[in-house]
C-alpha cells in the first residue's frame, strides 16, 4: 500500500489498493482454520475467554473487513470456508460447535461480525446454507438479542445481528433491539461525543464502536428509524470536526487508551462515515484520512505482522499491549478500516481527490468531553490528558493517565515497579517516599475532579498518591512545547522524577544533554525530547537526567532513552514547572531557541 495521493482516475487505484491490503491480511488466515472452518486458532490463548470464543474471534473479526470487500464487488478466494464455518459453529451436534450464548460473554463481540457479514454480504455466508443449516445458524444468533451485557458498546453488538437477521429474513425481536439503541442514546454528549457508558471513559471506543454501529446502523435502517438515524449523523458530523485532529500529517493517530492492538481500526470512523453518506467533512479529506493511515501502517507491516499475521502488539509484537480480554486473533479487529469497500467505485468518496488536512486547523483544540487538550506542530499531534483513568484494564494507568501521549513518541508501559528504568516513568510526575535511594514510585492513576478543567488549552487535575499528599497538575500546549505546573503538597519528604517523551535511543546519531534543570535525548533521526525545568525566582533547579529505560516499555520504539528532572522535596508546599519539547528534526532549533514562559 503505497504512499501518495490518489483521485479522479487514481481513485480506482486506492480502491484497488485497499482491497489488496484486505485480501492480504485475510488470505493469510486459511492454514489456521479448523477442518469445518469455524475457528480459526492463530495462537496461544491467554485471554480470559476460553479458547472456543478465542477461535470464534480468530473466523469472526475478518469478517469486519471481508464483508464490505464482498459488498463491493471485491474477490476473495475463500468464502467457502467461512460459509462453512457459519454452518459448523452454528450447529451443537458439530464438534466446532461455538457454544451456547451467554449473558456478558466474548461470543457476544463477536456475534456482531457475522450480523454485519449477513447485512453486507448474504449470498457469500447465508445463501451457501441448507435449510436446515440456516435454521440453526438464525436460532443461534437469535439469542444474543436478549443476552445481558455491559452497560456500554456492548448494546450495539445485539443491534448489527438483528440487522442481519433483517437482510435474510429470518424473524427475530425487533423490539429488543430498539431498546438497546434507546439506551445507547443516553449515552450522549457534547460536540458528538459520547461516554462508554456510564464510566469517565472516552477513548478510540467512541469512534471505533459508538459511531461506527451507529454510523452502519443509519446507512441500513434509516428509512424505518429515520429520526434516530439522523441524530446518529449528527453526532457524527459534529465528532468529525474534533477528531481529525487526533491524527498527524503522516497519517499516524495518537496512541491512547486500551485496546491499541486494534491499530488501524483507530482510522474507522472515517470509512464508516463515508458508508453513512454523511457530507460532515469534504468526501477528500475523509478519504484523505483514513487512505494516510492505513499506507502508515502498511508500510510497518513487516513490524506489525512479520509472519503475515496481525501480531499482539502497536507498533511491534508487544504483548505488554494486551489487555486481559485480548487473544491471538483480536487485532483483526483493524479489519473495520476496510468499510469503504463496500462503497461503488463511482460513489464520491473514492471519485474524490485526497486532500490533507486543512492549513487553517488551529493548533490547539480543546475537547471538555474527552477531558484533553490536542495540540498540533510540525505535523505531529500531543494529546494532553486530564479526566481520563482506568484501573481494570491491564496498564490502565499508564494507557490513559499519562500527562501527554505523541504520535511520533507513543508512551511508555512499566516493566516492572523498581526504579526508573523498570518504571519507563515518561511523561508522568512519579514520586516515592522511599528513605535513601528511591525504588518505588506512585504516578498519577485515578483524579478527585469528576469532570476535569479544560480551558484555553489547559487541562487541570488533582491527585492523592498519598492521603497525606494532594497534587494539582496544570498542562498547557505551547507546540511543540507542552507546560506543566505541579502544586504539591505534602505531608511526607518525596523524591521526584519527572518525564518527558521517550525517544528512540537504537543506531548512530543519538545524543544526551544534562544540565542543571535540563535534559534532553536526540534519536537517531533528528527526534527530540526534552525538558527545561522552570524554576522559582532564588530556587536550584532540578537534576537534570536519561533514563534508559528497559527493552520493549515504548509502543513504538523498542529501547528508548527519557529525558527526567529529579528532585527531593521535603514535607510542605512546592511548585515544581517545567516545558517539555517533544519535536521532530525540522523543529530541532526550539531547544536551542529555549522554552516559553511558565503560564501558572
């Protein structure tokens, strides 16, 4: 999938394009199939799910992707198996039976492809089947209309089967599915954003769930719910204007929150919105988007998939990643960017001329619903993050709690809780009252504010890693800089490391500076990260450091090196500020240059 813009004429040749990269990624499936074709194993499993809904995934999740390539007139050597598999998985006297549905159960995600699949594409998946064979597989999937899920995205997986079951005519309860949409209304919020339920929780679950189901709902049900359908464009129309800026002149996204081994799914809210036949944005800027984020992912694909598999990772196979509910055939999940195949190739979006992002775009955008400050410079993106927290996903803290995550710097994961260089401590205030040398450090994780302050491009939050100590952090963007004050006080002497990005340390051409209230890591193509301690008038600076951080913590570079100030406060008030650079090598003078002035 190679770089470059294609329209008019060439838009022929991004169709082409992305339907080669869906072929690609699917035919690599087939060895892994079971002899009925119902599951697909592609690894060991260590979700929490038992290994049949792990195999379930591994058929389902390709369907995201092989529906839509199907819809669009795309070929695929290989519906045979899945029509196969539907008829098997569907059937309890067959040995690769999935399994009987259950209340708040894995099957239930998946359930949702094969609505999708049978919405889009019936003649590859259902007309292959026997009566009888059909009866079985309706009556199975039937059966999630009523199963009990969480109280978020999960409503909608009930929805996309009952559309399917709509497009082949197999009788069903409509009702309950009314009613699920109902209850993901509430869900609502300003400037088209919507909570994951009810939870602080607004990551890529908004776009790559919320809006996309919502989004294929009103393309396929609009005539009989047109009023709820167009609320649902609406919102999209609205999200659109905010969430273009996650993304970076490269077509990268900011890597943030749980479920980042779903990679390019980051990109598809915007095929989803192109299949709504929504005019939000120009139908080029849309394509423009998504076709800029996929070619930056295809061109790691022998990072990301080095055996032609998806790998459990970001931008490598990365384990540490995962979250617990994740097995080996979840990254396929990314298959959703492929949506727009199963638009005509004369339909305006793929006529259209790809066109970059706007000149005018501000530089700094404020999101209150998603409690985040974006900042845009020299084609990168910071998001600054203040409302969010997870503490049940696996490296929820570090996943959403950051002060700040890059498109060209990703973030850090702990290795472990001794020390700095286990703790791959970037962007973050860590503290510890450890006497003597400093080993166990606490970060910001969860924030007393409900709602986080976030105004004139500042993001406030308040902290407790102690009972005894109450920090306030302010984070201001001031791109390519970023400005944070911290007030802490504190009933307890602290020893302080403070973060800024972690910057790839691997080849010629890396350099370190430390200084008295400075530090600085250069990468080996011209990344810089650095931090410039702002000091009171009359007070040290802080010590600046680098810490090499452990193998495999970053997302996306696997050894880093982080710029860190250190300090020991003792028990009182303090005021510690900083600006932090996170810029690529065009922009390599605002270190010389030196940073802009504390705001608070």
């Amino acid at each position: 999938m190679g770089s470059g813009t294609d329209g008019g004429a060439g838009g022929a040749s991004a169709r082409a394009e992305m339907q080669g990269y869906a072929r690609e990624l699917a035919d690599a499936l087939p060895p892994y199939a079971s002899p009925g074709g119902a599951r697909i194993r592609l690894g060991v499993n260590i979700a929490h799910h038992p290994d049949t809904a792990a195999d379930f995934e591994g058929y389902a999740r390709p369907l995201w992707g092989l529906a839509p390539l199907a819809a669009g007139g795309g070929d695929f050597a290989h519906w045979d198996l899945w029509a196969r598999g539907l008829a098997a998985g569907t059937d309890p006297a067959h040995p690769e039976y999935w399994g009987e549905p259950r209340d708040i159960d894995q099957r239930t995600v998946e359930s949702a492809a094969l609505g999708f699949a049978l919405a889009l594409a019936p003649d590859k998946l259902w007309d292959p089947l026997s009566g009888a064979e059909k009866d079985r597989a309706g009556a199975w999937l039937a059966r999630f209309l009523d199963a009990r899920t969480p109280d978020n995205n999960w409503n909608f997986f009930p929805v996309m089967v009952s559309l399917g079951l709509d497009r082949v005519g197999y009788a069903h309860d409509r009702d309950a599915r009314h009613a699920r949409l109902d209850r993901l209304e509430t869900y609502a919020l300003a400037d088209g954003w919507y909570a994951d339920g009810p939870t602080p929780q607004r990551d890529y679950y908004i776009p790559w769930a919320m809006h996309f189901y919502g989004l294929i709902y009103a393309a396929l049900a609009g005539d009989e719910d047109p009023a709820r359908t167009t609320r649902f464009r609406q919102r999209a129309g609205e999200f659109a204007q905010g969430f273009r800026h996650w993304f970076a002149a490269d077509g990268s996204a900011v890597p943030y929150g749980r479920s980042l081994i779903y990679r390019f799914a980051q990109g598809s809210f915007w095929g989803a919105l192109a299949y709504s036949g929504s005019d939000a944005l120009p139908a080029g800027e849309v394509k423009g988007l998504l076709m800029r984020h996929l070619r930056w992912w295809r061109d790691r694909t022998g990072s990301i998939a080095p055996d032609k598999l998806l790998s459990i990772g970001y931008g490598y196979p990365q384990p540490a990643v995962a979250e617990q509910y994740n097995g080996p055939a979840s990254p396929y999940w990314a298959m959703k960017a492929f949506l727009p195949l199963a638009l005509p190739a004369a339909d305006p979006f793929w006529a259209a001329e790809e066109q970059p992002l706007p000149d005018d775009l501000p530089g700094t955008l404020v999101q209150p619903p998603a409690g985040a400050v974006l900042s845009r410079s020299g084609g990168d993106v910071t998001l600054l993050s203040g409302l969010q927290q997870n503490t049940w996903a696996r490296g929820g803290p570090a996943k959403y709690s950051k002060f700040a995550y890059s498109t060209r710097f990703g973030f850090s994961l702990p290795a472990g809780d001794l020390g700095l260089v286990h703790g791959a401590y970037d962007s973050v205030l860590a503290v510890s009252d450890d006497e003597g040398e400093p080993v166990h450090f606490r970060v910001r994780e969860t924030c007393e504010e409900p709602e986080a302050l976030v105004e004139d491009g500042t993001v406030r939050s308040t902290w407790r890693p102690w009972a005894d100590v109450e920090i306030t952090t302010w984070l201001t963007a001031a791109g390519p800089w970023h400005l944070r004050t911290h007030r802490i006080r504190n009933g307890r002497a602290l020893h302080t490391a403070e973060g800024g990005f972690a910057v790839d340390r691997d080849g010629t051409g890396t350099r370190r500076e430390t200084t008295p209230g400075r530090a600085l890591a250069a990468g080996p193509a011209g990344d810089l990260s650095g931090l410039a301690d702002l000091p009171e008038p009359g007070a040290a600076p802080r010590e600046g450091h680098v810490v090499e951080a452990l193998p495999g913590t970053n997302v996306l570079a696997v050894r880093t090196a982080i710029p860190t100030l250190l300090a020991h406060l003792p028990a009182g008030e303090h005021w510690l500020r900083s600006a932090v650079l996170g810029a690529g090598p065009e922009q390599a003078a605002a270190w010389e240059a030196g940073p802009p002035a504390a705001r608070y």
